[in-house]
C-alpha cells in the first residue's frame, strides 16, 4: 500500500467515496471529490489526473 499527501485538499473530501487528484512537479494536488465512480472518472479525465478510491466511505457520508 502506498501513501501520499494531497495538496490543498477540501476540508470535506474524506466524506465522499471518490477523490480525483493530479501530478504537477512530483506533487499530488485535489481537483473534487465524488459520490459516483463514473463522476470522478469524468474529472480525472477533464485534468488529466487518477481517482483515489476511500474504501471506508460508499457515495457520501456525513461525520458522525
């Protein structure tokens, strides 16, 4: 397993299943967050950058 830093990440991201992030410089930097798969693919393909999938998370979930 790997782990890496997102750079200015949305303070709300970790409650959505999708993240979408893209390399500039060797940095990892956010682009959104998404309930649905094919939503976060479409943003990975508009920045040209990869979903991170929060396995801990299905669609949207609010803080406890």
């Amino acid at each position: 397993m790997y782990e890496f830093k997102i750079n200015n990440i949305h303070p709300n991201a970790h409650k959505y299943e999708f993240i979408v992030a893209f390399m500039c410089d060797g940095e990892v930097w956010y682009w959104g967050a998404y309930r649905y798969a094919w939503d976060a693919e479409a943003g990975a393909k508009e920045c040209g950058g990869f979903v991170v999938h929060n396995v801990r998370i299905s669609g949207y979930q609010e803080d406890a």
